[in-house]
C-alpha cells in the first residue's frame, strides 16, 4: 500500500504538471527551435516529416544498463523502463495500455550505457503520447503489478537476445576489453539477475535515471512542434544536471584469449577497442570500415565467407569513452572461419585501391541512409548520437549536407588504412560461445 | 490490473490531439505509355522505384509452381558487366529486391537520387535479357531456397500457406517461392518461356516514392521499356467457396517448436466496402488473450495474431493462436466465440469506438519504409483504385459502425479452414 500511494501521488503531480506547462511554450507564439532544452531540464530533438504516416516519440537516458550500485545487476535499466510503461497511475492506464490502445507500437532498448523508450504512433496521438510517456517517466509510478510485468517482458527479451548469436556474443565480449564500466558490466540478465529486487529498487533506479535533466526527448516523423507543449516535469525539482559518463577502464592487455563462455548460442566473437565519439574521423572511418568488410553481398569478409556454412557479422559502436569493433562468427564452419576472417581484417590496413574504395563508399553511404527510412530509425540516430554527446554528428543530422557524411566524403584510403591499423591492427579480444548443456557434458 | 476507462476517457479528453496532417497526393505521370505514380517525400535521402509486372502466381500452371519467383530471381542473377545484377547493384551504392504475390512480382530499387538513373540503367538490362542459363538458374535457385528454408520455419506461415493453397485455385494458391523440388523441375526452357509470355510492359506500371529528382521519370521509363512491348488476357483470381464444416490440414515440421493453429477466411480487399470493418475485426480477434503488456511483445510470446493478405482480391485473413503461449484449443474456442458473438448483435458502441481506434492505429503502422510506401501505392493501382486509396482507409476506419461489424462478421467470419502445424518427433 505504501507504494500505490506513491505512485498516485507522484503521478497525480505529474499531470498537473502538465496542465501547468500546456500553452506555456506555445505562448510564446514562436516556432521551438529544431533542438534546445525546455525549462525543465529536458534536452530535445524535434525533426518533423509531415510526408510520413506516424510519428515517433522517444525518450533516451544516459543510465548503465546494470544499474548504479557498485555491484552490477545485468539488464536492471531494461527492467526499470519496461516496470514504469507496465505500472498503472492515477490515469488508470499505463503507458504501455495507452500505446496499445492507438494501434501503436512501444519498444524498450537496452544499451550498456543507455535505454531508449519509443513509441510509434498515429500522428493524431503523438501529443498525447509526449504528455502519457514524459509524465510516466519523469515522475515515474512503480506497483508490484507493473514490476511483474517488467520481469516477464525482460525475461523473454533476454531469453531472445540470448538464442542470438550476435547479440549474446557482443554482450560476452564487454569484459574480455573493459576492466570496468558499463559494457564490462554486460545488459543481458541471467535469469538470477533479478533475486532480491523489489519495487523499491526498481523505483530509486528510476528516479535517478529517468529524470527530466537526464532525458533527451526525440520527436520525428509526423509530429508538430506544439508536442513540446505538453511535455510534463518532476515535481518540485530544479532542473539539475544529466548523468555523467559512468567511469569505464580499458583493459591495458586484452583478457586471456579465447575466454570461454556458455550460453544459448555458440560461435566465436573477436573485439577491438576503438575511438571515442569525440574523434569523429577516426570514427567515421571504422563505420566506414565494418561495412567494407562485412556488408551483405559486397564485404570483403561476406564474399570470403563464400559457401560455407558460417554467418559472420559486424560493426563498430560509438560510444562516448571508448567505441568498440565486434565481430561474430557462428555456424559449422565458424572455426575454421577465424583465420579467414582475421586475415580479411588485416587487409585493410593497407589502403584500398580507390575504384574499390568509391565504390564502398557508394555502397556505404547508401546503406547507411537506408537505416533512417522511418520515424523509428531517425529517431534512434538523433537519440543515440545525442546520449553520447555528440548529436551534431547524427548521420540524419542534416541529411547528406551534414557533418557526418561530410566526413563520409573526406575519407581517403589512406586514412581509413591509418584508422585500421591503429585500432585492428593487432590481436582482438577473442570469446568462444558455447551452448551450457555441452559444456557440462564435456566437463 | 485492471482497465479504468471512465478515468481513460477524462484524461483523453484534456489531451488535445493535433490535426491530422493533410496526406500528400500521388501524382500520375506518363512514361510513353507506361503509367508512373510519383509520391515525393523530400524529407527522406532516398528514392525508391519500384515496378510491377503482370506475371504473379496466378500465371503459373500445374507444372510451374515457382516459375515466377525462380525468373524474377534469375533476373536478380543475371550477369551484368562480369557481376550478378543484385551484386551489381549493391557494389554502385543501391539496393534491387523482388516479391511475388497472387497477380504480381515487383521489382524494387533503392538509391540516392542522382544514382539512381544508372542503376535502373542496369537493372534495364538484365530485365530486357535475363540469362536462363543453368549456372544462373543454380544460382536464383540457392537465393531461393534459402528464402523457403526461412518461410518454412515459422509456423504462422506454414499455415498461411496451406490456408492458401486451400482457398485460392490454380496458381494463386501454390507457394509464392516454390519448392526445393518444384524449382528443380523448371529448367531454361521452362523459365524462358514464362518470362517470353508474361513479362509484358503493357501490363505493367512504375510507382516512385521518395524524394523524386529529374532523373527520376527517365529511370523509370528505362525499367518499364526493358519489358517487350503487349499485354496479356485479364484473369481474376478464383476460389473455392469456405464451407460450413472447417476443413482441416495438418502438417509436422522439424524446424517448428510450438504446435500452431491458424484460421483462414476469406476476407475483403483493399477497396471493398467491408475492407473497413474486416480491419475493426481483426483488431478485435488479434486482442484475445492478450495480456497487459509494457511493450509490444514480438509474434513468438504472443497468444494469438493475425495476417491479412489484402494484396489480393478476394483477400484472406488468417488468424494464429501460439500453442506456446495458451491451449491451442481453448483459444481456438474463444475465437468462434468471438466470430459468432459479433455476427449475432452490434457491439457495444465503446467496444467498437476502442478497436475503431485501434484499427486506425494499425493501419497507419502498415507502410512506413520507402518499400512499404512504394508498395501501399501500387497495391491500390493494382485493385483498380486510385493510387491514393490507401490513404483514405483511416477515415473509413472511423466511420465504421456496429451494423457494419455485424455485416462483415456474418458475411466473411463464419465459414473458415483451419491449418495446424505441429512439431515433428518430440517437439525439440
């Protein structure tokens, strides 16, 4: 009882809150600017596109997927998002209800060092899902029904990411190249991560995380400016500041290779750290460089993957410390895959010849517009860039006219060889997934 | 938890919604003969081009299942300047895939604009010549089959399929990519000889999505002047009429993990009057079960769901229940309940006004991605509509009424075939 009561409190004032701000920012009689922040701390980015049927409404927060305590709880922020969008306030209709409600679509995203909470919806909506979902998170309900909702959900995403074999590769790789931080610390649960959490775990992580100083609001696809109006606040609180990086250590000599480990999946992960978001170059470069290596049909690693019976992915991440550049190999072959793979990745450390060169950048270009499509993928572009602190290098940000293609067009064989070399140039950090069930059998 | 829809409706009240923003119109443009239907979204980097031709599934014989997926993917496969089409495509900065429906197999191009006139350039030239030769049909023939392989491991398709192949005559109801043993028996003189007789550009038409540029009319024109000039004899699509005892289909699969029901009737198309409503429908049926969710939960922890294909007329609605997630035959049960009860009296006007919205929501999702748009247009030309007919069915939605429900439910819910498809052996 003492939590439904909080929970109708906080949300109750959250509402008010949100009467309070209407009218408020559309007083002023001016269009609201392309990004800035509101008066309540929360960062925004609003890119509308009337052409479009939907619009999407996100909300990004720096915040470690296990938490903020020194022992690390993998997937906690995943648990935390999808608890508030189940939990029911004083409206009588949890987020999650109301999405659903409009046909929509709402998806929590789990990151090492972010969580992303969209909805997609009818453009008729997009107001009222800024007021229901800023209102629920920054002054966020937590109930014991909402938080068995959340455990289900978070178990089932971590069951599917685990069958994954990229996706539970990359997580394993996280310690074997940070001695700490938020991608040593892993976001996919075990199904023990959650012992001993009740809802007042839940709720102090919330209230530290999903703050309104820590959100970044994205606003896309069919959306008015006038959303921003509706945008709620937290109660009581002066506007604060975001959370900081958390601290991340890089290991100083890769962990002992392969590091083994079980799981639902097997295949084998190699991965190197890279440079922060701040070097834009160098980062564009290895982008630049996955995809020469690993895209569909025209990868250098893909055409040397042939026929046999292997899949390999992969790509570099940005992150605001250090980004990172995995690779998974799975399948039959995938052992014998390595060295292939290895030696492909040691190639383009030299320069590319530069017909072969425009034309991956043809190719790359291309496939990287291709992933901003719809309100959903152009709002992740402006939420991730902007969570790790640089949302000016958005690729969608000014189309192809923007920073980062034009970093894209003044890449030289030259220099993404330089980029390689620097950060590939040397022997990966290497795990081999294998399936739990066999390895207790083998031991 | 429960749902408090008195306090739902005060809150939605105070939350005033923004206009609906005005839908951009297509335009027509003519290609010398061929039809183009522009919808520029200059917003977007990209320009989509995607062509239709006459040469679907209803065109296969007895003896051709597969042929059209097996020429459109030996198009794909074609060699051009030393290189694969699709590889072509891939290495200059663009992206070419195809689909194959009842009435229809469209090819779709993807580039930058100033790009894409090359590239249709070349795409052109595989279309007007596809090379049908062994190496190349080995080649479509391996594209294929792992694409099969993917349809065959998900039940909720396995039993779209079977339900096709029930409902729909002749060609429309075979599998859309064939078999691993139908793509066999189709040699080069087979496929030749489907390509010879259907690929014609006065059946065809071009729809443009995007942002539009220039070049953008002379790219499409390159793609509908790559197909012979004629056109073939009209068929509508035939099917066997659902009767009052369900005809059941079993099938075991190896790949399959949960043991699936689905449901198939016959449904309206695109256009039809009960299209509308049948959409109010399904939200309904796709709503049993489900549990309060915080996010949209993927297929696979789902209860029960649904697929309509609208893209062919008489259209068919297929409606799953997860063996996984509830007893197969308790929802199964609850779904004729449900079918019945709606056919029997009007629902409840705030019943009808929450799944009314739904539905809406839902459609508006349907066709968001440059291929989904390209296609939403010509799906519409296609039935004969207006190419902005698609556009319209958000206010049809909202203007949908408990005697329009009961209508639909009575005329195409109450007769149904039933697929189930269980794990093979001990169900892995």
């Amino acid at each position: 009882m003492r939590h439904a009561g909080f929970a109708t409190r906080a949300a109750l004032v959250a509402a008010l809150l949100v009467s309070a701000l209407a009218g408020g920012v559309r007083a002023q009689g001016t269009a609201p600017l392309p990004s800035g922040t509101l008066p309540s701390g929360v960062a925004y980015q609003l890119r509308p596109d009337p052409s479009q049927d939907a619009a999407a409404v996100a909300l990004w927060y720096r915040a470690p997927a296990a938490g903020f305590a020194p022992a690390p709880v993998p997937g906690f922020s995943g648990l935390a998002a999808d608890t508030v969008a189940a939990s029911v306030g004083v409206t009588g209709t949890s987020l999650g209800q109301l999405v659903n409600g409009f046909g929509g679509v709402l998806s929590v995203a789990v990151y090492p060092d972010s969580v992303s909470i969209t909805a997609v919806v009818p453009p008729d909506h997009a107001a009222a899902v800024v007021r229901a979902m800023t209102a629920a998170y920054f002054a966020p309900v937590v109930t014991e029904d909402g938080l068995a909702i959340g455990l289900r959900e978070t178990g089932q995403d971590a069951l599917v990411r685990s069958f994954d074999p990229s996706e539970a590769i990359e997580d394993a790789l996280g310690p074997t190249l940070f001695a700490s931080g938020p991608l040593h610390d892993r976001t996919i649960p075990t199904p023990g991560s959650f012992k001993g959490l009740g809802v007042a775990e839940v709720r102090a992580f919330a209230e530290r995380a999903f703050r309104p100083s820590n959100a970044i609001l994205v606003l896309t696809g069919a959306v008015d400016g006038g959303a921003l109006t509706g945008v709620a606040s937290r109660p009581g609180a002066a506007p604060g500041a975001s959370e900081a990086p958390a601290p991340e250590i890089v290991r100083s000599t890769p962990a002992p290779s392969p590091v083994p480990v079980t799981g639902n999946a097997t295949g084998i992960g190699l991965g190197w750290v890279g440079p922060p978001i701040a070097d834009e170059e160098s980062a564009t470069a290895l982008d630049f460089l996955a995809d020469v290596l690993f895209a569909p049909r025209t990868g250098l690693v893909t055409k040397a993957v042939g026929d046999r019976k292997a899949s390999v992915s992969g790509k570099f991440v940005t992150y605001h410390t250090a980004g990172v550049f995995l690779v998974t190999i799975s399948g039959d072959d995938a052992a014998a895959m390595q060295p292939i793979v290895e030696k492909t990745i040691d190639r383009v450390t030299r320069p590319l010849a530069p017909a072969a060169f425009g034309a991956a950048r043809s190719g790359f270009v291309y496939r990287l517009l291709g992933d901003m499509e719809t309100p959903a993928e152009i709002a992740d572009t402006y939420g991730w860039y902007a969570v790790e602190g640089d949302a000016a290098y958005a690729p969608a940000e000014g189309g192809t006219d923007g920073r980062y293609f034009a970093l894209a067009s003044g890449l030289t064989p030259q220099a993404v060889a330089r980029a390689a070399a620097r950060y590939l140039g040397h022997p990966p950090s290497t795990v081999t997934l294998v399936k739990a069930q066999a390895a207790e059998t083998r031991s | 938890m429960s749902r408090s829809p008195a306090v739902f409706a005060t809150v939605l009240a105070l939350l005033a919604p923004l206009a609906a923003q005005a839908a951009p119109a297509t335009d027509v443009v003519d290609l010398g003969g061929t039809r183009a239907y522009v919808r520029a979204d200059a917003a977007v980097a990209l320009t989509g081009i995607e062509l239709f031709v006459r040469a679907g599934l209803d065109r296969e014989t007895d003896h051709q299942n597969g042929a059209a997926a097996l020429v459109a993917e030996t198009v794909l496969q074609t060699p051009v300047d030393g290189v694969p089409l699709v590889e072509a495509v891939d290495a200059r900065g663009g992206s070419l895939t195809f689909a194959v429906a009842a009435q229809y197999v469209r090819f779709y191009l993807e580039a930058q604009p100033d790009n894409i006139a090359p590239l249709a350039d070349l795409v052109a030239r595989a279309l007007h010549a596809p090379s049908f030769d062994p190496t190349t049909l080995a080649a479509a023939r391996g594209e294929l089959g792992d694409r099969i392989a993917d349809t065959e491991s998900d039940p909720r398709l396995v039993g779209l399929e079977m339900l096709r192949a029930s409902y729909y005559r002749d060609g429309a109801g075979t599998p859309a990519l064939g078999t691993a043993a139908s793509l066999l028996q189709l040699g080069p003189a087979d496929t030749r000889a489907f390509y010879t007789q259907w690929y014609l550009r006065g059946d065809a038409f071009v729809t443009v999505v995007g942002r539009t540029g220039t070049t953008v009319p002379s790219a499409g024109r390159a793609l509908a002047d790559a197909l012979p000039a004629g056109t073939a004899p009209a068929a509508a699509i035939a099917v066997r009429p659902l009767t009052a005892q369900p005809k059941r289909m079993v099938t075991h699969r190896g790949d399959v993990y949960s043991p699936y029901i689905v449901i198939g009737f016959g449904a309206p198309a695109l256009g039809d009057p009960d299209f509308p409503a049948a959409l109010v429908m399904r939200s309904m049926l796709s709503d049993l079960f489900r549990q309060d969710e915080a996010t949209t939960r993927p297929s696979v922890f789902r209860p029960v769901g649904s697929i309509y294909d609208y893209d062919v007329d008489p259209a068919q609605l297929a409606l799953w229940v997860n063996g996984g997630q509830i007893d197969p035959s308790v929802g199964v049960a609850a779904l004729d309940a449900l079918v019945k009860a709606a056919a029997s009296r009007p629902l409840e006007s705030a019943v009808l006004a929450r799944y009314r919205q739904r539905a809406r929501g839902e459609w508006a999702l349907e066709s968001l991605s440059l291929d989904e748009r390209a296609w939403s247009i010509g799906n519409a030309v296609a039935h004969g509509l207006n190419a902005d007919a698609a556009d319209q069915v958000g206010a049809a939605i909202d203007k949908v009424t408990p005697s329009d429900v009961e209508r639909v439910a009575k005329k195409w819910f109450q007769r149904f075939d039933v697929a189930l498809v269980l794990p093979r052996g001990d169900g892995g």
